[in-house]
C-alpha cells in the first residue's frame, strides 16, 4: 500500500508539500518529522498517484 505524505505549515496548517511512500517507509519519515517537530498529514495514496 502506498501513502501519500503532507509536509503541513507551522503557521497556517496548509500544505507546503508532499511526496507518495510504500509503507515500509512511513514509520521512517514520521521519526525523522516528530525529531523536529514538523507536522504532517498521512492518508492513503489514490492508485493513480505515482
């Protein structure tokens, strides 16, 4: 399954930019966002994403 991956504004909460990840993937990159701070938004990819 993939997921497709927000990276969200500190200030006003829209998104600044995102990416598609497997799986296997996401545990790494909400580590590596919660270390800084950073918030994100998560949901599963659409199949036509790539």
């Amino acid at each position: 399954m993939r997921f497709e991956i927000m990276r969200l504004d500190e200030v006003n909460g829209t998104t600044v930019d995102s990416t598609v990840v497997d799986a296997a993937s996401v545990d790494r990159i909400v580590q590596q966002a919660a270390a800084i701070g950073q918030r994100l938004w998560i949901r599963p990819a659409e199949s036509s994403a790539v």
